[in-house]
C-alpha cells in the first residue's frame, strides 16, 4: 500500500506542478495527456485536481506506514475510507475523459490504478481480526 501510494504522490506531484506551470504532461501511451491538462476539468474550486491526487497519496502514505508499524487499525480504517472515496472520484474523473473530454491521460489512468489497487489491498487486511 506505501508503494502504491508513493508511485501516486509522484505522479500527482508532476501533474500538479506541470498544471501550475502553465505546461502540459508529455504523454507516456497515446496524445489525451494535453487535452484532459488544459480541459476545464482539471481544476476544482480553484485547484489542480492532481493537488487533490497529491494531499490523498500523502495521508495515504502515511496511514499505510502507521499501520505497518503500529498495527493500529485505525490506519488502515482511514486507507479504507480515502480509498473508496477516491476510487468513486476517479470513476467519476475516467467518465469526464472518455465521455466529456474524449481524451485518456495515461498519467491519470496510471494514477488511478494506484488508488484503486491500494484501496482493493485494505480488503483483505481489514479481514484479519487482531489475536
């Protein structure tokens, strides 16, 4: 889960500061990354949505080192929480690029890869009762 999260602390970083920037992405797969950066979309209340990406993956990281250190389940509790909510967020975000701004951003794509797999990883931990 801290791998996951600090692969999308990265990549929201980058998205967030090229936003910032006034730049747009260089495209891993394909050519959406400019049309979903520069798209109306991309900002929320003001805010790159990557901003947003960047805050979860950081309390994501962090709940994720507490709980492998500490056990504590409330840690992994919250990683459940963040984690649905982001993964209805990013449906919310994939349906905007294929239907609304007929692009895919492979670096958002590969963004939501990891906050949906880390949320599917606290299935089964959150399973394991404490001895």
């Amino acid at each position: 889960m801290a791998g996951l999260a600090l692969i999308g602390l990265g990549i929201s970083i980058y998205l967030t500061v090229l936003k910032l920037a006034g730049e747009v992405p260089l495209c891993v797969v394909g050519g959406g990354c400019e049309s979903v950066q520069t798209s109306r979309y991309s900002v929320l209340l003001g805010i790159p949505v990557a901003a947003y990406g960047a805050a979860w993956s950081a309390v994501a990281l962090a709940a994720a080192i507490a709980w492998f250190r500490s056990g504590d389940r409330r840690a992994l509790l919250l990683l459940y929480l963040g984690g649905l909510a982001g993964t209805l967020f990013e449906g919310y975000l994939v349906y905007l690029e294929l239907f609304v701004i007929h692009a895919v951003c492979s670096w958002c794509a590969t963004y939501g890869v990891t906050v949906v797999a880390g949320w599917l990883l606290t299935l089964p931990a959150l399973r394991i009762r404490d001895p």
